[in-house]
C-alpha cells in the first residue's frame, strides 16, 4: 500500500497526508520505528492516527503505512493466565524482547507460537459445522476447556481432523466451504471495536451470585448483567473486585486495569497472580486474563484496552462460558477519550469530554449481556459488566459518572464513611440500587425460597426506616421512641451487623450460599416477628436486648456450609426465648 507522510505530531496523534487508500480504524505503523497506530479520522488523503506508544522524538516527514487490518486481538488457546497491554501484546513477551523499559515498535504476537497443544477433535471427516460449532478442544489450563470454534462467516463440511499436539497456526481440521477448502487453526482474528456475533440475546433472568450477601441479598446483578462502583480511595473497591473475581458465579475472569496511578497497577500485577481459586485451591490466574495499562505506557493504549478486554471476553462467552470482565477504572479509559479528542480539536461536551462520550459507554456497556453463541448446539454463555470508576473528589455528578448510570443496571455506592467506620463491605444500603429485582423475581420464586422476595423487601423497607428513625432520635432522643420504632432500630442494626456486614478474611464468612443468606435473613425476621408480639403482650424493650438468642444471630455467619441444619435449632431458640407466658 502507498506511504503516506507524518505533517503533524501532538503528543499521542499524529496526522499524517497521502493516506487516500487507507480506511478509517486501520491500523498503521508510524515512522521507521514502526510505533503502532490506529486511524481514528480520515479526511481526505489526511488521517488523524493515535498511537500506542510514545510519540517522542517522531517529526515531519517521516513515513506512515497502513496495514489495511483493523486493530484486532487474537483468540485462542494460551489467552487464559496471559497479562496483556492495551494492544494485546504480553507483558512478559515485551520485556524478553526490551528489558524493562519499554522500547518501540515491537512486535510480539498476542498468542504464544511456540506451545503445542493438544487438540481432540469433536467433530468427524464429513460432519457438516457451521459458524460457532465446536470442532475441538483444548485442555488450556487445570480450570478451562478451551473449545475451538468455526469462526463466523465460516460453514461447510468437514474433510479432514485430526487428534494431536498443535501450535496455534497448525492446521487442525480442512473444511470444504462454498468458496473452496479452508485450513482452520487454533487463532480468530478479531475487531476489537466490533462485538462478536450471537445467534441471539437473552434477558438477564439468572442472577450471578457472588457470595456476598449485600450484593446478592440488596443489589444483585443479573448472569450477563452490568454494574457500576465508584471507589473513594480506602473504600474497599479492591477487596471488593478480588471477592467478585474469586466467588462470582462466573468461570472465566477478565480484569481490564486502566492506567490507574502506575504503582496502583503495579499492585494488581502482583496481587492478581497470587490469589487463589477457592473451588480449586489452584491459582486464580489459570481463569484469568489481566489487560494492564500503567500510567506511564500512552493514553491511546488504555482507550484501546477496554475493546481488547471485552472482545476477549467475548469469545470466552461464545463457548459457553459465564464470563465476568471488571474495568478500573473506566474514568481513565474516558480521560484518554477526552485528550485524543481534545488533540483533534473535536467539539468539546461537558467538562471536555467529546459530545460522544455517552454513546461510546453505551455501546460499551452494551456488549455484556446472557445469549445463545453461534453455532448448531444452542449454548448459552453470559458476560457481566462491573466498571469502576473513579471521579475526582468522589463527586458523582462527574460525566463519566452520569453516563454510566443511564446505561448501567446496579450501582454499588461504595462510601467512605462506612469504611471509616469499619463496616466493610462499605456498600451503601440506602443509595445503592439493582434495576434486576423485577427480572430476577421468577428466578427467585422458582427456588427453594420463595419467600426471599417478600423477605428482602422486608429488609429493605426495616434499613429504610430506620434511616428516617434516626433523623427524630437525633432531634428528640432514643427515649421519646415508641417501642415498636425501637425495635425497628434493634432489628435494623441486626440486619446491618450480623448480615450486610461480611469480613473478606474470615475463611467462612468470605462466602456466603444463597441457601446461608436466607437462613441468615430469616432468623433476624423471626426474632423480629416473636419480639414485636412480645412487646405487645406487655413485655419491656429491655427484656428483648437481653435475650441469648440474639448472640447466637449474631454468630450465625461464621456457621460453615455443611453445618447449615444448626440453623434449625437457633429457630427453635427463637420460639422458646420469646414465649408468651
Ligand atoms: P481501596 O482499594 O478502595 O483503596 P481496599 O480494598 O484496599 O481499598 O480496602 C482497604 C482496607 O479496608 C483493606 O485493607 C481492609 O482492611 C479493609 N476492607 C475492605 N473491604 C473489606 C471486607 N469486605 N472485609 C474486611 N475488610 C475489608
């Protein structure tokens, strides 16, 4: 293809003429250093190209050349427990190549070429496959089966496959499509901008457990549902995302760290590949693929990041998986936004972020979703959205903010307060919402538990009381309340206590079953329930602070799994302690 010529560098653009036979989102190489570019403006022969590496030192003149591809990842065997930048090149591939320091134009493939894998076939010489069908499998880690897919846009019949050790680009099936015969090895090329095909999309009716009981009691997210947390500094946004990642009701994990202050990346880069996998007792990272931008690598490479996350992700769903991708934070993501934009000299919106920032969360956000994959056996995979962000001085009035919320369906208000005060998880019980209750409900109904709906709201309804409670007892005092309203206050103070708050590093209450959370709920109900009937009856408030049981509610979390029949008696406690005589 013709080279065009660079007439212009600002920080990470650079705009370059003569590039009339390039086409918008191509890729570019830049300079005889070859750095890594991306159109994102053509206009007329002049493209506008925002590079992934350091611009320094490029000046006019230099040449351009367009790849004619569009910025791709590559998916296949050797993904999972990879570490990746924002272009998918990995880290580590990097760094044998370079050293420490990054230098530029390097060019490390996504997939490692060397490794064979063992391939068992699924499908026979003859068999007709079409896009999506599962041709093969790959042992990739102890924790995931890779399963090899015809890649959309790609049907015929099988002519020959065979079971053995493969690298990625060996061929390991021939299929006779209309066109001619096709070699089909272990990599898919894919757009990041441009979200993989599904045969078609489901309501989020399933919700993803996460153990944690303020989420899934209060705020639950749907299977291939989005939710949104922001994260005060030391308000356990970390904890929080290392509790998702392990528990989660999801089998692969792609965490997407967005150029947060370079040691806080750096951190993650450690921390990540020392949790462990509680199902397995093995390393989380062997269902885990961490993109990671430090905030010394280019702004555009954490604005391609979240696409090289997501597509990721993506195809992991398309096998069937449940996926869970986390971004921290999407604030930066939207920052680099805002400086390639402003380095276009595009219309500024609010606070100078581009007029399109809202379309471009959107259609993020929109990718996540529960579907049935392409291909003949209608499997279903999901993919979860949790994006933090990160506004400056915590005010969510911020743009990144707002047009997350409108697209969003959970918002987790994680709040600096409750941490200063210890209570951990600090989500906010009163400002924290989940637009899923309504489709989770059959969910719900069709369990063991029925009743949880009802008994959620409860909860609900007693936290939110006990909110407006406290306004009159800070105005008149806990005295000029009527027994009833101080009972509300006892039982929302239980509710907070001995249910929402949950320590991650208790080995028993890091994790709590649906099956637990009920039981949890409906022993501080019941308590609640006799104690009302007992103030009635004329018994003193004093009394009922008094009662034994209430200790044992109070321990009731650290009660293991498998001993969940104790619950029994404490019910039966419940009954005997608060007998009307
Ligand atoms: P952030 O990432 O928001 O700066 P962290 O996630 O590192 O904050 O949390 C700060 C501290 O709060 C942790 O070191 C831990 O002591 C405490 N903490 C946070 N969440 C929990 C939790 N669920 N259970 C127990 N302690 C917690």
């Amino acid at each position: 293809m013709k080279q065009g010529r660079i007439v212009r560098v600002s920080g990470p653009l650079v705009v370059a003429e003569g590039m009339d036979e390039a086409k918008m989102f191509d890729v570019v190489r830049v300079s005889k250093e070859r750095l890594i570019g991306e159109i994102i403006e053509l206009r007329s022969d002049k493209a506008s190209i925002q590079v992934y590496e350091n611009t320094g030192g490029l000046g006019v003149g230099e040449p351009v050349e367009s790849t004619g591809q569009p910025l791709s990842v590559e998916l296949g065997p050797g993904l999972i427990g990879a570490i990746y930048d924002g272009i998918q090149r990995p880290l580590d591939g990097i760094q044998k190549i370079a050293g420490d320091i990054i230098t530029r134009g390097i060019e490390v493939p996504g997939l490692n070429r060397d490794i064979k894998w063992h391939f068992i076939p699924k499908v026979k010489a003859g068999d007709i496959v079409e896009s999506g069908d599962i041709i093969g499998e790959v042992q990739e880690t102890t924790l995931v089966l890779h399963k090899i897919m015809v890649p959309p846009g790609i049907s015929g019949e099988i002519v020959s496959i065979k079971e053995g050790d493969y690298t990625v680009t060996e061929t390991v099936a021939t299929i006779k499509t209309k066109d001619g015969q096709r070699n089909l090895n272990m990599i898919q090329r894919w757009p990041v901008r441009e979200p993989r095909p599904v045969k078609r999309n489901l309501a989020p009716k399933i919700p993803m457990f996460t153990g944690q009981r303020v989420i899934d009691a209060l705020f639950p997210v749907g299977k291939g549902g989005t939710a949104c947390v922001p994260g005060p500094f030391g308000s356990g946004k970390t904890v929080i995302q290392h509790q998702l990642a392990k528990w989660a009701d999801a089998e692969i994990i792609v965490y997407v760290g967005c150029g947060e202050r370079g040691n806080e990346m750096t951190d993650v880069l450690q921390e990540f590949p020392e949790l462990e996998d509680p199902k397995s007792g093995e390393p989380l990272m062997k269902r885990t693929i961490l993109i990671a931008n430090t905030s010394n690598m280019p702004v555009a490479a954490r604005e391609a990041s979240v696409y090289t996350g997501i597509t990721i992700a993506e195809y992991f769903r398309d096998m069937g998986y449940s996926v869970s991708l986390m971004a921290d934070s999407t604030s930066r993501w939207a920052e680099a936004m805002r400086e390639i934009s402003g380095r276009l000299e595009e219309m500024p919106g609010e606070e100078g972020y581009p007029a399109y920032l809202g379309t471009r969360i959107a259609e993020f956000y929109e990718r996540a979703g529960r579907a049935i994959a392409l291909g003949s056996d209608n499997r279903e995979g999901a993919l979860s959205v949790v994006g933090a962000v990160s506004p400056s001085g915590g005010d969510l009035s911020d743009p990144v903010v707002q047009a997350t919320l409108r697209v969003v369906k959970v918002f987790w208000s994680l709040e600096d307060k409750l941490a200063y005060a210890r209570h951990f998880p600090a989500i906010s019980w009163l400002n924290s919402y989940s637009l899923y209750t309504d489709e989770l409900e059959d969910f719900y109904r069709q369990s063991d538990h029925p009743e949880w709906v009802e008994m959620r709201e409860w909860a609900r309804a007693i936290l939110q009381e006990e909110a407006d409670l406290e306004e009159i007892v800070r105005l008149v005092g806990v005295d000029a309340l009527s027994s009833d309203n101080r009972l509300i206050m006892e039982t929302a103070k239980s509710i907070r206590e001995d249910f929402l708050h949950q320590n991650a590093f208790d080995d028993i209450d890091t994790y709590t079953s649906f099956d637990k959370q009920f039981q949890i709920l409906n022993l501080i109900m019941q308590l609640h329930n006799r104690s009302a009937a007992w103030l009635k009856a004329g018994k003193a408030m004093e009394d009922l602070l008094k009662l034994d049981v209430k200790e044992e509610i109070a321990r009731a979390k650290y009660i293991p799994e498998k001993e969940i029949e104790r619950f029994e008696e404490i019910k039966k406690n419940i009954v005997s302690q608060t007998e009307i005589a």
